[in-house]
C-alpha cells in the first residue's frame, strides 16, 4: 500500500542527530550502543555502555526476542499504517507549536474582543495541508486535537499556553546496580511536548496515536517517568522540576478503544509514587538481560472487550525468524 508521508518540519528526528546539550552527555552518547556486551571496548579502548530509550525499554518488555531483533540485530520491522499515521500526526503537532507563535498573540487579542471564531481560525491555520489528502484518518485525529489544544486557549486565556519545549532532544548518563557490579548506561529521548505549570515547573505531555483504556495508565507512567528521570539525571534545569505529566490519545476510540481521551496527573501524589522503582527496575533488568545475553521470545495473549483474544505476536515483525513459532504454526 502506498502512504501518504507528511512532514512541513525542516528536519526529521533522525537528521536532527544527537543534540546532546554538553560536551559531557554527548561524549557518553558515542560511547553508547544498543548492542552492549560486558566487557565492550571502542577502538580507542573506553568502555562501551548501553543505550537505552522509551522505546528500547518499551520494545524489552514487549518481548525481548523482539527487543533484540529490533535494537541489537537491527532488522528493521515492516512499516505499518499505525507508524505512518502516528508520524504523521505528530509532525503537525511539533510543527503547530513552532508555528502558532507567530499568531498567538493576535489569538489572543480577537478572543479578549470576543471574537472567538476568528482567534479559533487564525490558530488553526497555521496547520499544513499534504499535497495530496491523508489515507489513514490523520485528519480527523488533527483535528480533535488541535480541539483540545484551543478549549486550554479559552480557559488560559492564552497565558502559560505554548509549549516551552517541542520535541524536546534529551540526554542523561546513570549508573545502574546489577547484582552487586555497577554499570553505566546512557539513556536518550525526544519528548513530544513540555508545558509550563505557572508556577515555576513543567508539565511533560506525550501524544498517542492508537486505542486508549484506563489499563494504559500505568504503561504511561512508566513512559512519563522515564523522559522525568532523563531531565532530572541530564541536569535540564530549564525544564525542572517536573511537577505533573499527561498523556493525550486523540484516536483513543479506534481498535476497541474507551474513548478520545487526555489525563494529567501530578507527579507528587500517591497513585504516582511507584513509577521511579519500577521504571528503574524495569532499566536493571535490561541491564542484566544484556549481561546473560537471555532475550527469550515471550508470546502473550489478552482478552480484549469485546471478548477477542489478542497477542503481541499479532504485531510483531519477526514472527517468521522467531523460535516460538514454528513453520507448522506459522502456515496455519
Ligand atoms: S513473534 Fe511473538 S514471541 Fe516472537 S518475537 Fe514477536 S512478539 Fe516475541
């Protein structure tokens, strides 16, 4: 199937490099690799350590025969319509924020004259047209939202309503404790938006493209807690402290979804306060995975509402070169 690829940004995140903010980060950058061993050296004899992001650490606890296909092999998985779909979006949504600055202040000044139709409009044209219409809905999740990004127009009043951060290149050196030896790792991420709290901190916002239930709440806190420990650990000033973090999923009705949803949470209440230890966790754990070389396939099944089963094995690209599978189950 032929996709319709849209990006009105000057770069693409890959082109964009590393973007590490000192000397120090990016240095640990290029130490850095997916594909760690213990004992790994570069040529100039500094010891490697292990590159970790959201993904990666999403991609481990996905599957780890998956994780080391996808980061350690580098086979590349199939391009899919959720892929072009979620790239789509949020191309728009990093170049809206960029964009809307030249506007937003004439926004304002309609919305105070009460002429609320126009401040809406001006602020929605700043968003870009493909030369050719979406094939997989894009517009439609643009849409709802680019809504909610104008009701927090007219309930801010346009104060504290940019973003502060926009695809926000991060970098972070730790030291992780594995069964008694300590390992340093690098960890790395783009965070899709930050906002100002208007009160002196920040708000990290991440968008999804695909189904939203209120099981994903905690996935997504262990994703908030990941970019929170990058900012913090990488000395982003600037951006500290995380005071609450949110998640919006404007297509959260598609595949058996509840409902278009967005959540804030604040990162000092109880619900909250179990996403450092896990997240760190969950980082040992890959750490150790690395040290034994254990990246077992791991098939799982759900139940999914409306009673179907589902299995990560369903969206997984390797299915054909994975040992959990055999040619007899494959053919079937
Ligand atoms: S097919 Fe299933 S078990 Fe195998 S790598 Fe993919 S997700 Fe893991």
């Amino acid at each position: 199937m032929t996709f319709v690829k849209f990006n009105p940004n000057k770069t693409t995140l890959l082109e964009r490099g590393a973007e590490a903010p000192n000397e120090e980060l990016q240095k640990s950058y290029d130490e850095s690799t997916y594909a760690w061993q213990p004992g790994m050296q570069m040529p100039c004899g500094t010891p490697n350590k292990l590159r970790i992001t959201k993904s990666s650490l999403g991609n481990y606890g996905w599957c780890p025969y998956a994780y080391k296909m996808n980061h350690i092999y580098k086979l590349k998985q199939e391009e899919n319509e959720d892929m072009v779909r979620g790239t789509n979006v949020h191309n728009i949504v990093e170049y809206f924020w960029d964009a809307v600055r030249d506007v937003k202040d004439d926004a304002v000044e309609l919305l105070e004259k009460g002429e609320k139709r126009q401040a809406k409009n001006l602020l929605y044209s700043v968003i870009p047209k493909p030369p050719q219409p979406y094939l997989l809905g894009e517009e439609e999740v643009i849409n709802q939202w680019f809504e909610w990004q104008w009701n927090r127009f007219v309930i801010t009043e346009g104060v504290d309503w940019m973003a502060t951060g926009n695809e926000v290149s991060a970098h972070a050196k730790l030291d992780v404790e594995v069964d008694g030896e300590v390992y340093p790792v690098h960890l790395r991420g783009f965070i899709d938006t930050i906002f100002p709290d208007g009160d002196g901190g920040s708000i990290l916002m991440e968008l999804k493209t695909g189904k939203w239930t209120n099981r994903k709440a905690k996935s997504m806190r262990e994703e908030m807690q990941f970019y929170k420990l990058m900012l913090e650990e990488g000395g982003y000033v600037k951006y500290l402290p995380v005071t609450h973090w949110a998640w919006e999923f404007p297509r959260g009705w598609a595949n058996g979804g509840t409902k278009a949803e967005w959540e804030l949470e604040d990162t000092s209440v109880r619900k909250t306060s179990y996403a450092p230890k896990t997240v760190m966790n969950n980082i040992k754990k890959l750490v150790k995975a690395h040290i034994t070389d254990s990246f077992e396939p791991t098939p799982k099944q759900w139940r999914g509402k409306d009673g179907e089963t589902g299995s990560n094995c369903h969206y997984c690209s390797y299915m054909d070169i994975c040992p959990a599978w055999s040619a007899d189950e494959l053919e079937e």
